[in-house]
C-alpha cells in the first residue's frame, strides 16, 4: 500500500468508476482490504442497478468483545469521472479541469482505508469494524436501496460523503421525483398550426403557476429536465418534464407535490381543440425518506468526543440533500454523515486539501477509539 493517505487518495481517483462502472476501483479496495486481514464479501445488488459488481462489505475482526461499527462511503463517481489527472499546487488536489476530481466520494473511501490501516500498524485493541463500499450512490442510492442488509452487523454508524471535517449531518430531507408527460396534437406548424395544440406551451403554462425554488426552511422543489419536439416545423405533440420536491417534514411534502401536480392537472383543462383534450401522465416516485437524529444520540456524541479529542472543530448540521444515510436510517440503522473535505462536489472545480485527508482519516481513527472504550 501507498505510503501517505495522499498517494493513496491518488491511486484511487485515477481508476474510472463513474456510476455502474465500479468493478475496478472495487477490485483494488478488495485487495487493499484483504491485506489489512478484513474479510470481504460482494452483494448482488449490481444485477439490479444494471452496473458491473455489487456492494463490496468488509468485516475487521476486532480484540474487543463489542458489536462493531460501521463506516461507508460510495464507489461511484459522476460524470465527467473518466480519465482523471490529479493536479497539486499549494497543497491543495484537482483535476486538470477537464473532469471532476472524484473526491466525492474517494476521499471517503481513503479516509476510512488509513485509519484501519494506521490502527493495524499501532497494535491497539479495538472493537470490530464494518466497512460498506456502495455503488451507484449517484444515481438514485441504488447500492443502498439493493444492498444485501443481513450482512450488517452494526447498529450505528458513519457514512463519509459530506464537506468540512468535523461537521456531521444528523438530518436530511425526503425526496419525491416527479414526471409528467404533457400530450398534445400534432400539427403542420407553418400549414396548419391552429390544428395542433403545442404540448411544449402547455407544459409551460404548468410551469409559470407551479410553485419552485425555496419554499420554506424546510422545503425545496425544483424542474429540472425538460425534452420534447421532433423539428421546429412541427407542432409537438408530446413533452417529458422531470422535477423533484425535497422536504423534512413529510406533510409539507406531499403538499408541495399535490401542488406540482395540480398545476399540470388544471392548466392541461384549459386546452381543447374539437374533440380532443390535452392530458398529462403524472408519476411520483418516494426516492428516501428523511431522517433526523437527536444530539444527543451516540453516533452523535461519539463523533463529537473524538473530534475534541483530535482538536478537530466539531459542528452538527442538517443537510439539504440525500445520501446512503437516508436509507440505511430506513432499514434501523442509526448512522450520520461526516465531512471529509471535499470541495466544489460535481464540477469540473471539485477539489480537497490534503490536510483535510489527513485529518479526516484521524477523525475515523479516533471514532473507533473512542468506540472501543
């Protein structure tokens, strides 16, 4: 194994593993494991997420009669994930800037690999680890969603997949993703346009009158894709629109979402020709659900003794998006989200300080200690 969190952190963003394609990163954390003494296993999850290997689950046999604790980043990066070149000036890691740089979530997945291996290297006693390497996190917490969950021993736990070290999210919001498809009529668009109805002006009167944005604290909605049309010289008769609707609290989200959907519903009414009426399909879909966690649980406080004791700033924070957590919270497990430093998350500016690698791996290292007592 590499010689500083740094090279090793390297090593492991210049493997592609954009989302389905994670098979070779998980192929070297196998290796890198099985040489710390884990035991490794891989779940089935791929053969329904369509990628080309499962969860990889790693099990540190520990000297201290306990359950174990479990730490789990994800494998899978976004796009554009292929072909990374890791710059670094004033230390400071980039990519070269024509890709992201794969921090999220690499720098995870360094972090939690260093602290188990500088653990082993001290000899100390511990209790038993779990480790969780997910796929295909970034397109809809597939890994989690699929992920073989009898192989978890663990009651509590820590998903590294956030920014600052020190900071842990102890809350996340709900997600619906909504989809409408808007029908109209098709027409000649310069012959014969008042024999068409346009689905793609009918969406858009929708959209003007839908709520969006920041709705309240707590609340967001957004309309993020929209396709349809064949040729400007026809009038469109279908349109697809992709949107979604996040909140932490669960009536304020489905009000939203009724919301998003009646304003499809109602404005679709107004438009007739002869006979024919536009319509629109609507389809939501539960993505996760929210999960908030009391400061006063262990995860919590467990975190925030080894920050102080690491002289690592600590700081709980509710988050705005979803991850892992908000489903393994789902399935009984009590687990939070922990910074690792990454940075400027899917663009092409993603970057990490190495001396937040650093001490993110501390953080970890000093978790399981305080654990062990």
């Amino acid at each position: 194994m590499d010689n500083t969190i740094t090279e090793y952190f390297l090593s492991l963003i210049k493997i592609d593993s954009e989302s389905k394609n994670e098979k070779a990163v998980a192929e070297k954390l196998e290796k890198d494991l099985k040489e710390l003494g884990a035991e490794v296993l891989f779940d089935k999850a791929h053969q329904k997420t369509g990628g080309n290997v499962g969860n990889l689950y790693a099990f540190i046999p520990g000297s201290i009669n306990k359950s174990p604790i479990l730490f789990c980043a994800h494998m899978d990066t976004v796009k554009p994930g292929n072909g990374i070149k890791p710059q670094i000036k004033d230390g400071v890691i980039t990519s070269d800037g024509t890709t992201i740089l794969g921090a999220d979530d690499k720098s995870g997945i360094a972090e939690i690999i260093w602290a188990i291996k500088e653990l082993k290297e001290s000899g100390e006693k511990h209790a038993p680890v779990e480790i969780l390497f997910t796929i295909s996190e970034e397109i809809g917490l597939l890994g989690a969603k699929y992920l073989d969950y009898s192989m978890i021993k663990s009651k509590t736990g820590y998903a590294l997949d956030s920014h600052k070290v020190g900071h842990l999210a102890i809350g996340a919001p709900s997600q619906n993703s909504i989809k409408f498809i808007v029908h109209g009529k098709e027409a000649h668009a310069g012959a014969a346009p008042e024999e068409g109805i346009n689905a793609i002006r009918v969406a858009a009167k929708a959209i003007s009158i839908m709520p969006q944005g920041r709705i309240d604290s707590e609340t967001t909605c957004n309309i993020g894709i929209i396709k349809g049309g064949k040729a400007t010289n026809i009038v469109p008769n279908e349109v697809i629109i992709e949107a979604e609707a996040r909140s932490h609290d669960k009536d304020r989200l489905k009000k939203i979402t009724d919301e998003m959907c009646q304003a499809f519903q109602k404005t679709v009414e107004k438009f007739k020709l002869g006979e024919y009426k536009a319509k629109v399909e609507i389809k939501v879909q539960e993505e996760y659900q929210a999960f908030r966690l009391n400061e006063n649980a262990e995860v919590v406080v467990l975190a925030k003794d080894a920050a102080e004791r690491s002289g690592i700033e600590f700081k709980t924070e509710i988050g705005g998006g979803g991850s892992d957590v908000n489903i393994f919270n789902q399935h009984g497990l009590q687990m939070a989200v922990a910074g690792t430093g990454m940075d400027k998350v899917h663009t092409v500016d993603e970057c990490i300080k190495i001396s937040e690698l650093e001490t993110g791996a501390k953080w970890v290292l000093e978790i399981i200690r305080e654990y062990s007592k």
